[in-house]
C-alpha cells in the first residue's frame, strides 16, 4: 500500500504523550500521532492524514491495554466522536502525567529549561464548565466538532457542562451558526446566539431560544466582590478558575502597600480588583485591556477602589513602555496565542521587579519565557493548574523575577 495513503491501518505501539495525541511510529518508521491511545499501549489504528514527516491516526482496537485506561464518561467521547475532550479514556492519575509530560517537554524544548512540573486538581470535572461554546447542525442541534474537522456532532447533553445548561441542548437553535452557553454566577443562565453572513447578529436568548432582557449580564462573586461580566465579555469557564487564579495571582505576585502593578490584558478586572485591595490606598493599579466590552465591565466592577485606572489599549511594545516603570509589578493573562510580537522585549527593557504570567498554552508560553529569562528574568515559581479537565490543556501561573 502506498505510503502517502490514508485509511490504512495498522498496528503501532505508543511511547509518549504529545499535543494532539499519543506519539507512536508506523511500520515505515514515519511518526505517528494517535488520539484516544495512552503510552505503552499497543492498539490497532486507521491512518487520518499524511504530511511529508508525520500522520495522524485514530484507534480502531485497542490490543494491550494500560493499566491508566478507563471507559469513558461520555457517550460522545472516542474515535469519531466529539473533538472536545483529548483524554476520557484516561484516569486522573494518567491525565495528569499527561498534562505534566506536555509542560515539561514544552519548557525543555522551546524554553530550554528543565523545571518541576507538578499538575494541582480540582474538585470534579463532571459538570465543571460554567461556559460552552456551540456550533448548531442543520436539526437545529447544539453540536461539538470532531477532532481535526468540521464534521459536527450533536450532543445531548455536554457532559462537562454546568448541569444548567442542560434545557438548551433539549431546545432548537435553528437559524443560529454559533451558541455560547452561560452559567456564569447564580443567576439563571442564558445564551448568546450569534449569526453570521452579511447581517451578523448577536442575540441574547434563554436557554429554550426565547427572548429576555437584551441587557442581562452575568453577576458573578469571587471571594468578597461581585463583578458584572458582560455577554461579550471574557470568563473563565471552569467553575473555580476564577477564584484559583485570582488566588494564584496574588500569591505570585507578593504585593503590597504602594507597589504600583500593571494588570496586562486585565478583562473585567478580576485580578485587578485583587491587586487593588492587596496595594491599598496608596498604590496604584493600572489595567490594560483592549476589549471595549470588558473596558465597560472593569470600569463597573472597579468603581469606588482608590488607585485604579483601566485604559482601553491593545498590549503593544508601546502600550507597555507608556504603562510600566522600573521596579513595577506586571501580571498578564495573554490570549492562547501569547504575547505579540515586542512586547515581551519592552517588558524586558522597562525592567519591572516581577512578572506573574498567566498562560492556557504551554508552547506559545515557553516561546515567551524565552526572552524573559534571557532578559536577566529567572523563574520563581511555577504551578500548573489542571482547569480543563478531560482535555490535555492547562493553566500556568509562573512568577519570574529580575536578577540581572
């Protein structure tokens, strides 16, 4: 059979954890990446896609189970099946040193460092994700995607997810490309319905497609403060992500009466509320967020605490110079795909004592680290904290320090 050829299949022993799968190598010696398999295994696979230097595969049979291997929670999770959720078929034992491997192989490799990766957990992943973001088939279904595709697939409802959401995926969405449920807080949850095309459209609906107030928002408490979080607006979609990282965030970065910190992509203000209370009144909290509807939140949930200015900029090498001093504090939590282009360099000449950053991508954090620690940075502290559960991802809190 020729080797440039899908749909073959065969039978690979696993060796590692990888993004996007187990990596094993075909009979050729091609390197393969295998979904829904777990190191050491021996399984059966059917080949997906072909590059000039690896494939991609699925398992068919499973030969030589591990001993981390368990049936999967969700009737939507396997071959074919929902692309949501990388690592049902694992134990928590077996996710976590999955999710460890991931981290550490990133830091070594592009980073070039060597660090003690240690994965926290929290509480149970059933029912943990408070926001879910939906594609609709031609039923009118609330669908997730398979792996790698397009291909939807309808489910019934998600099992990660907040069990109030669960009315909407009983209800038609016929009509909508995109619905993003919500359960942000106690109140009751809603869904924000969005339409493409040449008259796009963002609607904001019950959980059973009907119309409600156009204005509702999320009111959402953390520790002692309530903060109003917009339809438009960035949440974390864990449960207890929000009180974690706020939590972690402080922890790292060790403020206190008249530090000034600047809070870098500061959405709603959720640390900077924290940072706010930790400098008191005679410090200063600058948050930077690009976001106009996150900008109007942080400026609601941020009223009345003295020293805090929100500036509605895009984090850019000049938005750093103009916002950071030598000897501040800087806290980021940057998008999955990093910082942009400078702006770790100007970080790195504006010299701030410490950086807390917050990453939901280990390989585009790694690229960063890079510059800091060349820059006279060194790591303080790490924690990998497990807030998506039954997927390989993670959230990094690091605190990297100035010593040059």
């Amino acid at each position: 059979m020729s080797t440039d050829a899908t749909g073959q299949v065969e039978v690979v022993r696993v060796e590692r954890p990888a993004s996007g799968g187990a990596v094993g190598r075909l009979g050729e010696g091609r390197v393969v990446f295998v979904r829904h398999a777990l190191p050491g295994e021996l399984v059966r696979v059917v080949v997906l896609e072909r590059t000039s230097r690896f494939a991609r595969a699925d398992v068919v049979e499973v030969l030589e189970p591990s001993a981390q291997r368990v049936v999967p929670p969700c009737p939507y999770a396997g071959p074919g099946e929902c692309g949501g959720c990388d690592l049902q078929h694992a134990s928590p034992l077996a996710q976590s040193s999955w999710k460890e491997a991931l981290v550490g192989e990133h830091l070594r490799r592009i980073a070039g460092v060597t660090l003690d990766v240690r994965v926290e957990t929290f509480g149970a992943a059933r029912g943990s994700r408070t926001r879910l973001r939906c594609a609709v088939d031609d039923q009118g279904r609330l669908s997730l995607r398979a792996a790698r595709s397009h291909e939807l697939v309808a489910v019934d409802p998600c099992w990660l997810a907040d069990e109030r959401l669960a009315p909407a995926f009983a209800a038609s969405w016929r009509g909508a490309d995109e619905v993003e449920l919500r359960a942000l807080g106690d109140a009751e949850p809603f869904a924000v319905v969005r339409r493409h095309g040449e008259r796009a459209a963002t609607d904001v609906r019950s959980l059973s497609n009907s119309a409600i107030d156009p204005t509702t928002h999320s009111r959402v408490r953390v520790g002692s403060h309530v903060f109003t979080v917009s339809p438009q607006s960035f949440w974390q979609s864990h449960r207890d992500a929000p009180a974690v990282l706020s939590e972690a965030v402080l922890a790292g970065a060790q403020v206190g009466p008249g530090d000034h910190v600047v809070d870098l992509f500061s959405g709603v203000g959720l640390f900077a509320a924290a940072l706010a209370r930790a400098v008191g009144p005679r410090g200063r909290v600058s948050a930077v967020e690009s976001s106009r509807d996150a900008v109007a939140d942080a400026r609601v949930n941020l009223d009345g605490m003295g020293g805090v200015r929100v500036r509605a900029w895009s984090v850019t090498p000049r938005a750093v110079r103009d916002a950071v001093g030598e000897g501040d504090v800087v806290v980021m939590d940057p998008p999955r795909t990093g910082l942009a282009r400078g702006v770790a360099t100007a970080l790195v000449q504006r010299r701030p004592r410490r950086v807390v950053y917050v990453s939901c991508d280990a390989a585009t954090f790694s690229r960063d680290l890079r510059n800091f620690l060349d820059g006279g940075y060194a790591v303080r502290d790490l924690r990998v904290l497990d807030l998506f559960p039954m997927t390989e991802h993670v959230e990094l809190v690091t605190t990297l320090d100035m010593v040059d």
